[in-house]
DNA sequence: GTGAAAGCGCTAACAT
DNA sequence: ATGTTAGCGCTTTCAC
C-alpha cells in the first residue's frame, strides 16, 4: 500500500537531472517504434524492416541525435573503446603505428584511447588498471614484457589483449611485429658482405629499450658468428643526433679502425653522418652506416641513409583489423603472431 | 496483483549476465557500509569517517576491486575522458603536445580519447560528433578553423573546449598556443638583422596547414615592410627533407640571389641543408637558413640549424591544468587565451 | 557522516 | 520484425 502510494507520487516526478539531451526513447516516439527496435537499427540496420529503417533515420536526421556510447558501454558490458599503451607518441615508430590503427579503428566507429609508459613497466601496469575500468574492445600493449601483475590483471579480463612491435619471446595471446634480432642480423650480414670487417653498435637508451637491445643483440652475434670484429657503444640517453654524434666520437676514438656501423635507429645514425663529416670521416668509403627506422629525413641525408624499414602501419592496421574481427564474432586464435617484417633498404651511406 | 506476482518471480533471479566482476556493492559489503558511502569515499575521501575510509581501502586492496567509469560515466553524465582532436600524431609538434597532455592529465585519472583529422575539417566534424557521445569532459582541438557543424554541436553540448597551437582568429572559448603570423615576423626580421636582403619562404603542403600558411604571411610581409625583396615557393606535399631539397632546387633556380630563406619546418629545412651540401652552396655564407620547430635533429646538423621552438608540451600542459580546474569547479572564464610564445635559436646556419 | 532510492541511456533476453 | 522488460554499476539527491 505504501509502496503503492510512494510510485504513484514519485513517477511523474521523473524530471531529467541533467541537459536535456535527445535520446533514444525520443527517436522511437519520434519514428512510433519502440526503443529497442532504433537500438537494433543503430547497430544492424540490415535487421530491420526497410519502412522502420527509414523512419528511424528520418527521426534520427531531424532530432540529431548522437547516441550515448557510455550508456550503450555499461549496458553492453563493452565500450566502442580501443586503449592503446605505447612508450610515448613522441617516438615516430608509434606514432606511425597509433596513427593507422586510429585511422583503421575510427571506420568502425572505435575510440582509441591512448596511453604512455615511457618505458617503465610500473607505469603500464596502472595504465592497464585504468584502461580495464573503461571495458575496453580490446587492450594493445607494445612489447612482450610486462609486470606479472599486468599479465594477471588482463588474464582475469576477458578482453582481447594484442601485443605489438615485438616478436620472439612469451605473449600473453596475439603479438604484431617482428624480431628485432634478426633487424640486427641483416644489418651486420649487409656491412659484412659490404666488405666491412670491423664492425660496431650504437646504441642509445639500451637499458630501457628492450627493442633495441635485442638489434644490438643479433647484431653482435651475427658479426661474431661470421668471425668478424665488433664490439658496442651505446649512452643512456634518449636516441637524438647529439648522442649519435657523441657515440660516433666516442666510437672512433676507442676503435680507430673501424669500418662499418648500425646505430639502434636513424636519430643516432644522422648525428653519426653529421659528425663524419665534421671530422671528415668519408661515408661509405672509410665508414659505413646503416640504422633503423626509415625516419622522414633518412632518404634525404647527404649521403642517403641506408636503413632498415619497419613497418609501423601495417603493425597498426593488423591490429586494428584483428580488433574488428573479433568484434564480429571471430576469436582470437590463441598464441598467433604476425610477423609484419622489415625492409633494409641500401642506400648512399654503405 | 498481478505485478506483484511478476515482481516475486523476477526479483530472485537477478543474475549475472557478463562476467561475474567485482562491484562497488561487494567493496561496501565487505566493508560493511552502504555503496553511495564507497562512491563518496572514491571521489571525496575526506567527506567519510576515518574508521569508514580504512575498512573501505581495506575491503578495495582485499578484493582488487577496480571501478567500472563507464557505469560512473553515465551516472554522472560526463565520463573522465578528454577527448583530443589533432591532424595527426605523426607530426611531431602534435605528438608532443598530447604526450605532455596524456602525462598530465593522467595523474588526474583522466583518460585521453585521441582522434586524427589529418588536416580535413569534415573529418574533424565527425570526430567531434563521436567524441561528444562519449560524455567527455572536455574537447581540445586544434587550430581556430573548424566547420559550421562542428561548432553548433560544441555549443549545444555543455562541455568545455580548449582550442590548441593557435592564436589570432574567432575562437570557440579557450585557445592556448602562439601567433604563426608572429613567427614568420620574427624569422624575416632576424634575418634581416642578419643582412640579408633577398628573402624566400619555403612551404610544405601549405593549401592544408593554415598555420604554416600564417607563418608565411607574417614572413612575407615583415620582409615587404622593411622594404626588403622576398618571395614564396611552395610544394603541395606534406613537410619533408625531400620536398625541402626539391624546393631549395626550384627556389635557387627561380631566385639566384636568394640569400635568406625561412621555411615552413625543420623538416624542410633540413633538406634545404642537405641540398645546399650538394650544390655547393655554402650555409650561412651565401645562404641563411632558418626553420620551424626545433625538432630532434635540429641542433645536430651541419651547419646547425636556426629555429624556432615553439613549447608543444607547454601548450599540452596548460590545456590538461584548464580541464583539471575546471573538473574541480572552476569556471573557464570565457574567451581567454593563453600565449605560450616561443624562441627563436640563433645557430649556425644563420 | 551515512544510507535508501531513483535513475543515467542504453542493450539484450525473451516474448510476440 | 518488433516490443517488453530487466538490468549494466555507478552517482546523486534527499532523509536521517
């Protein structure tokens, strides 16, 4: 009875708390069908008889109407969202790869949310954390190692988790990208077959950047296995010119004799041609050079950077194209990886 | 009668229909108080006891309970996220702006919802439309220039919009960024300085970037006011080393006596170094070189490159410090601007 | 300071 | 093909 009497008072009272905003419920009465018929419309037209269809659209056109994605999340269980975590947007290797993979999730009408660990494994972990609080589509993560609280926390979500611009160790379930060991294979099998016998890495920031190392890695043992010197210079910094430059100073006076170079990628190996130059070492005569990356000015150099190129967009529309599929209803098949390549690209410098 | 027998059926078998995730219900049942105490707790700690606030921390740490925001998003109607519209992170101005923005706001436990125009105002359009059905807390987007569509739904929706990386023109509320017309004034005036008296402007894909197009105009009439010979060549593609050299090519070949030259950015003006290196043109004896940006490579090169940086972290900085005092309740005051200048670096090359 | 209750706008069973 | 219904997990009055 009670109950009764407090309905009858509080249901009129309904009054909208915030801006009035046109939902749903006002395209249904607009178009005389129901709510959940515009809802199925929205998301599979193709479901909906053709009169309905088209009187939905009227209503939707005139009212303009936008609908509310958070609502739609939290009744679905799953937003139209994409987090995306990388070391930082300000290194062009992701930028390429976040930008294709905005570009490829936007036709879907997937938001990408962006995140950035600057390459410490703690800072992902809370971004992890937060990313799972949006009930993301899916979660892509840059690299194969994580904290274990990473991998449990995504372990326990069900979401679909992709691992990108890394190959070659334990992936929580899909990986994007390539072995960056090999990257340093081929550049020291090049240098060598270029008839270069005394070989050299820089590389910078090594400590923090895995990806790097790894290059560094193949490189040296590429170079030992074909029975030829090398050895490894690198500096804790940031990669940039400058530290190229420096390395290069530092590299020529520890191993005068030096005849070919890979820097971790093409920041360090302009500031190494800048700096032959300076000391009026020839490239390629008395030095080769090859980096990594392909950057916007590595064409361009004088002489014209060799290089290895990446493909940072392709690793970005794979994922995305993944993402769509199992939105679609396709698993994930577990523990795939694809393997995205890399070009060397022979230029002026070796 | 009836609805009290329905009621009596249904009420029990509230099941869970996704995943079985821990809610803010179990938090407060484990800490023994009622939700909206947890939800105060969560967003005011200090409004809550002491005794309340630790047994709530403990039950949260003991069950790893980890807010759903979408389903606090919709409650609240405005979610935390940020939603930052830009041409593209590909362009490193941007991706540093965002980055810095990321970082901030963060720490504020605000997401950062990115989306690309790739310089397309329709696109941009879209965007925004999308952005909105996600309740965000604010919109930053870039430039002042923005369609009739765009800026009719940021009017009627109640959210804050930061408009970034321009000044000068009609702006929505806020903007945060500098003058380019200043730019190119403080780029033809110091070459000027630096006796230069044949003056050319160098532009990359300028039918598109309006602000690369304010630098050039503020360049071409500073030089035309000092009574000073200049000019403009142009290049439609997107800034380069390699369209820089091409224009360098037609610029010395439709100008022999060229020698002062700005350029749209440091890409191109890295090219025009490298070309200049080709052709024998010595840098700055003969030719005065001066960029854009301050990139990566700028103060590598050879010679170094004189510049103008402007603080793409500081913009994206003082917009995340705006959104977080506006989410704590204060008001943007209406149509400020914030101007976060830039410098100009005498270096070698001028 | 704390709790009860009423939605936020949508999706997805289910029934028709 | 369309409508009915019951939440999704949280925030926010409003009483106490």
């Amino acid at each position: 009875m009670a109950d009764q009497v407090k309905e009858a008072i509080s249901r009129p009272q309904r009054r909208r708390r915030k801006m009035q905003s046109i939902t749903m419920m006002d395209v249904a009465e607009h178009a005389k069908v129901s709510p959940s018929t515009v809802s199925l419309y929205l998301r599979r037209p193709e479901a909906v008889s053709a009169s309905a269809g088209s009187s939905i659209a009227r209503a939707i056109d005139k009212l303009n109407y936008v609908p509310n994605l958070v609502a739609g999340g939290l009744a679905a269980a799953s937003s139209r969202a994409v987090s995306i975590i990388v070391p930082s947007v300000r290194n062009a290797f992701f930028a390429e790869t976040v930008a294709a993979m905005q570009t490829a999730l936007r036709k879907e009408r997937l938001q990408v949310i962006l995140g950035h660990t600057e390459y410490d494994e703690k800072e992902e972990e809370d971004l992890v954390r937060t990313a799972l609080s949006w009930a993301p589509a899916a979660v892509v993560l840059t690299g194969l190692s994580h904290s274990e609280a990473t991998r449990k926390m995504l372990a326990k979500a069900t979401v679909p988790v992709i691992e990108i611009w890394e190959l070659g160790g334990v992936q929580i379930n899909t990986a994007i990208g390539f072995h960056h060991d090999q990257v340093g294979i081929a550049s020291a099998k090049h240098l060598i077959h270029e008839g270069r016998r005394n070989l050299l890495f820089l590389g910078a920031r090594m400590h923090e950047d895995r990806r790097a190392r790894q290059r560094c890695d193949g490189f040296v043992s590429a170079a030992r296995e074909a029975g030829v010197k090398v050895d490894m210079v690198q500096h804790p910094a940031p990669s940039s010119a400058e530290v190229g430059a420096m390395l290069l100073a530092e590299a020529i006076e520890m191993h005068p004799d030096v005849d070919g170079i890979a820097c971790s990628n093409d920041h360090v190996a302009l500031g190494v041609l800048f700096e032959c130059e300076r000391l009026g070492i020839a490239v390629p005569d008395r030095l080769a050079v090859i980096g990594f990356g392909d950057l916007s000015f590595s064409a361009a150099c004088n002489p014209s950077l060799s290089t290895i190129r990446p493909s940072g967009d392709l690793i970005g529309r794979e994922a995305a194209r993944l993402i769509v599929d199992h939105m679609a209803g396709k698993e994930l098949e577990r523990d795939t990886s694809i393997d995205t390549r890399f070009t060397l690209l022979h230029r002026r410098s070796s």
